[in-house]
C-alpha cells in the first residue's frame, strides 16, 4: 500500500479509501463489516461514509471495533444547515461508528458559493470549530460538486483542511483547477467516485481507450491515471465486494507512470465526447421526484442512448432489459417540469430534456438532442 500525507495534518492516509455509499444490501452487516476488515488489512486505511450512506455508518462500526483507533482514518460528512444540525449530525455518526471522535468532518454536498455562504451566515463552520475544539472532530474539510473555478472561490474564503470532490479519467478537466487550488494550499485532497459512479466497469468496452497496457481492465486504468496525480491524496473506491477489493489493490500495486501526453489525449477526448459531465453518475440526488418519476432509471437509459450510437432503441433496450420498465408504463408520463430534480443536481445535468427525450423514444417519434 501507498501512503500519502493529508495536507498538513501529519496523518498518513492510503492512496486507496474505502467508500462506503455503495454497500450492497444483499450482505448482511457482519458481511459488510468483514469486508472492511479485509481492506483495512490490505493496508487501506481511510473510510469514508455519511449519514445518509444507508446504513454505511453502523457497518464501518462493526469494522472499528476489529481494528486499532490509531491505525485508520475515518472521514464522515453534515448536511446540517445550522448550528443545532451539524452537531446533531455529528453527535448522532458517533454513536452509531461506535468512537469517541471523528477524523475528519466535511461541510456535505455544496454546491455552489452562495450555498456556502447561507451555511456560513447561519453558524455552520462556528460549530464545526467548536465541535474541533471540544475533540469530536480533528479536521474541518468541505465536500463539493462545484467546478474548480467554485472551489477556488471558496478555498479563499476559508482556511478548509481538505476536499471531497468528484473526479475521474473522464470528467477530471471540470474539477482540475479546484485540485490544483487545494493543493496550492496544503489541503488534503480526496476524490470521490473515480470510476465515474460505476460508469467505468459497466461499459469496458467503451472506455478501453483509457488502457495503457493490454493486460489492464479498465478500472486498473482509470485509477492509475489519478494515483499518478501527485496533488490527489486518496481515490475513494465504493467497494461492495472482494474481487473489486482486489482489483483496486492491483491497481495500485501495479501502478506505473504513464505515457507521455496520455493526460493530454484523455482530456481532450473529455471536453470533445460525452464525458462524465454529460453522463448520469446516478447519485440519486434528484430523488425523490414528487410525481414519482424513476429519474435515476430514465437517466441510466439516456447513458446509455449517449454511449450507443444514440438511438431510441439505446433507450427503450435499457428499460426494457435492465429495468423492467415498458414503453407505455404511466411513470414515463408523469413529469411536470417542475424542475425539483434539476434544482438538487450535483452535475447540473438537464434532466427535464432528457426525460422528454425518453419519453419522445417510448413514443415513437423523432428524438431531439
């Protein structure tokens, strides 16, 4: 395992985090949990969870009580909107991880400066401080979907010790400016979803461009590309299973540096295509809809419209096939534009044309794009 400082905190933090949104239900929590014990004995240790991870934050408990308090890492996350809500939150994560405090707490999910400056106005990072101050919290970090420009707006507005933000080998030139801004800085610096939310291992055949080598899968690939980034101190992979477990650890294990102008070509390739940018990650923000849209189903499908040659049979195929969804089920119909799911969007995404271009493909007529 590799290991990088976070920041100028002095901890060292693996290249390799272990993110817990995407804990599959199948496993029972002692699975989950053992699952965690596995990585933590790869030599992985920062986890990362939330507390609206499901039931993230009761698994990664069940894991710590197996491993040393002064050998991991554990990073969680507020949404709260004031003072009496962060503590709350924070409050309410310790007791379920079952710790008397918390490694690192971000500022959860801004997403734009003016969201910042409402929790700022309403006592958001005074608690923060003070929650650090009374040892619930070492470190105060922010967890953004901002673009980079944002990010560097609000990096100088406050002295935040790490960030949490989105980035892969696919959507990196929006977030770059806010890595190299945090790193100007001394921040820690974590991303989140580096398979592009499971973009990546669900269409290799599309992404194979981001191979160097053969022998590599794509998601070896597309870690390596940002364990070679020098200003990234941890990829958070959302682990569900030992084989991707071991695929993350051969990642690393056999990472390289690259060749040169590989960056070069794979941004190029994502200002030029349908980068993650354009592609649904089905974070389900959106949700809920309230017209019971399956906006995260419907965006699923325009993934893979955009990904397949962009026709309506993409679309109907995916609905069809995967969710089960027919061309005339009533959901299809429902939207009202009332523009709630684009208002809760992380990527900024135009979820009102694309359902219409759903809609448009389970109708039969011509699609507009």
């Amino acid at each position: 395992m590799r290991y990088r400082e976070y920041g100028k905190t002095g901890k060292q933090v693996s290249a390799i985090g272990f993110g817990g949104m995407r804990l599959p239900e199948e496993l029972s929590a002692e699975e989950a949990a053992a699952l965690l014990k596995s990585a933590f004995d790869c030599g992985i240790n920062y986890f990362d969870t939330a507390p609206g991870y499901g039931r993230s934050e009761e698994v990664f408990g069940l894991a710590f009580r197996t491993m040393p308090r002064d050998r991991f890492c554990v990073s969680t996350k507020s949404m709260g909107m004031n003072a009496d809500e962060v503590r709350k939150d924070v409050e309410r994560s310790l007791k379920r991880m079952g710790l008397e405090s918390i490694d690192i707490l971000h500022m959860w999910c801004v997403m734009d400066p003016g969201d910042f400056h409402y929790r700022v106005d309403h006592g958001v990072l005074r608690e923060m401080e003070k929650l650090k101050e009374e040892g619930l919290i070492g470190h105060i970090a922010l967890s953004t979907h901002m673009s980079g420009e944002e990010m560097t707006e609000v990096f100088q507005e406050y002295p935040f010790e790490g960030v949490l933000l989105g980035c892969s080998a696919i959507n990196f030139p929006y977030r770059e400016k806010g890595i190299r801004s945090a790193a100007e800085r001394n921040m820690g610096v974590v991303v989140m979803n580096p398979l592009g939310g499971g973009l990546i291992p669900q269409n290799p055949d599309y992404f194979r461009y981001l191979k160097t080598e053969e022998q590599e899968s794509v998601v070896e690939a597309a870690l390596r590309f940002l364990l070679n980034d020098p200003d990234i101190t941890v990829s958070l992979v959302g682990l569900s299973s030992a084989a991707q477990l071991a695929e993350a650890i051969r990642a690393l294990d056999g990472c390289h540096p690259l060749p040169e102008h590989y960056r070069e070509t794979l941004r190029n390739r994502a200002l030029e295509e349908e980068s993650m940018n354009k592609l649904c990650t089905s974070c389900g923000y959106c949700m809920p809809c309230p017209m019971n849209v399956p906006i995260v189903k419907l965006m699923d499908a325009f993934n893979h419209f955009l990904l397949k040659g962009k026709t309506a049979q993409a679309i109907t195929d995916r609905l069809h096939w995967h969710w089960k969804i027919e061309k005339e089920d009533p959901s299809l119909r429902n939207c009202i534009e009332c523009g709630c799911c684009e208002s809760k969007c992380t990527q900024k995404l135009p979820i009102i044309r694309r359902i219409a271009t759903v809609k448009r493909a389970c109708n039969d007529l011509p699609l507009e794009v």
